[in-house]
C-alpha cells in the first residue's frame, strides 16, 4: 500500500479506538469513580481527601513545517503535551493532549479541559466533608509547576523556611500520593515503545 493509503488506515483506526474504547476505558468522571480512587489513596499511600495526581508528559515529535518553534521546549526538542490525571491505582481517569510551546505543566494545566471542569465545579467531585472536624474539599496532587487551587494542592517549598513536622509529615505523604503518576507515564512508555522516539507524523495525527 502506499503511503498516504496507510496514514489515511491509521487515522481512522486511531479516531474508531477512542470513540469505542474511551467510554468504556476512560468514562466520564462521577462521585462514585472519586470515591473509589479516594479510598485507594487512603489505604495504600494514607493520604486521605486525595482523588488523583496530575502532570504533563511530553512527548517528542518530528518538527513540523513552519511552525517547529512552537513545538520547541527547554530540552530541545519539539513535543506535544499529554496531560493526565491518574488513579491511586496508577490508571489514567482523564487526559488532555495536543497542547504545545515553551510553557509550564501549570500554564499546560490551567488552558486545559480539566482545569475549565475543576472550575466550574462540573466534574463529579464529591462535596466538601469533614475530616478530623474541619470542612475539606477532595483535592488533586501536583508538583510546584502547578498553580495551588482549592481542590489542587502541592507540597510546602522547602527553601522558604523550616518546615514544621506536621509539614514535612504532609509532603512526604503527597510526595507518595504523586508517585503514581509519574509511574503511569512510565508504564505508559515502557508498555507503547513509540513515546521513546520521536512520532514521525503530522501534529493533528500525532494528537489522535
């Protein structure tokens, strides 16, 4: 087959796998999946109100033409950003893919779906509750690239101070809590052997 025939087959092949998978792999976000993810987060990294970690991958890519400086990052290559939240079990709950430029995951993260949906507070996360006698929302985890929100938080800068005990108590703990996505991005590449090299395609077929 030449070559156009077989980008035009692997298009649609890409565009059928997320129209009939992504429902059942990745379903919309409810109370009861950030439940579920919340009581992992409890038991097995004991850090409770958590429902999920987040950050960007980028993934490198063949320049395209005319437009390689906007695909152009600090590590000298060009990319696309696939962002993702992930489960206390290291499963991907959500992505947003195909951003790009010399910015930061919390920039990539604040012009996102995710970030729009967390907002708006249409996400399906469970309300407010108690925990040790204090209101507390159900957060995300990140690191300092990420913007504190009231629903994302990341560890206290060790540079500022001292940290009292109660603080680095809490950073260890989220420190763990984080792990688990940067495992997934790394299951991710080691499972799917083309995140190791650049993707030799157009960006648009490089989003799907």
């Amino acid at each position: 087959m030449g070559r156009s025939t077989v980008s035009g087959i692997v298009e649609q092949v890409c565009e059928a796998l997320w129209k009939n998978l992504q429902p059942i792999v990745m379903p919309e976000l409810n109370e009861e999946i950030w439940r579920a993810s919340e009581e992992v987060f409890k038991e097995k990294w004991n850090f409770s109100h958590c429902v999920a970690a987040i950050d960007g991958k980028h993934v490198r890519i063949k320049a395209p033409p005319h437009r390689g400086s906007e695909f152009f990052n600090y590590k000298k290559y060009h990319f696309i950003v696939v962002l993702a939240l992930v489960d206390a079990d290291r499963r991907f709950l959500t992505v947003d893919v195909g951003q790009y430029g010399r910015v930061s995951d919390g920039n990539v993260f604040a012009n996102s779906h995710v970030a729009i949906r967390l907002a708006r507070q249409n996400i399906g996360l469970p309300p407010d509750e108690n925990l040790g006698g204090i209101p507390l929302p159900y957060i995300v985890t990140g690191d300092e690239a990420f913007l504190l929100k009231k629903c994302l938080k990341r560890a206290y800068p060790r540079s500022a101070r001292r940290l009292s005990e109660a603080e680095r108590i809490f950073n260890y703990r989220l420190s763990r809590s984080r792990n688990t996505v940067e495992n997934a991005f790394g299951i991710l590449a080691n499972t799917w052997r083309i995140y190791q090299r650049p993707f030799e395609y157009r960006v648009q077929l490089c989003d799907k």
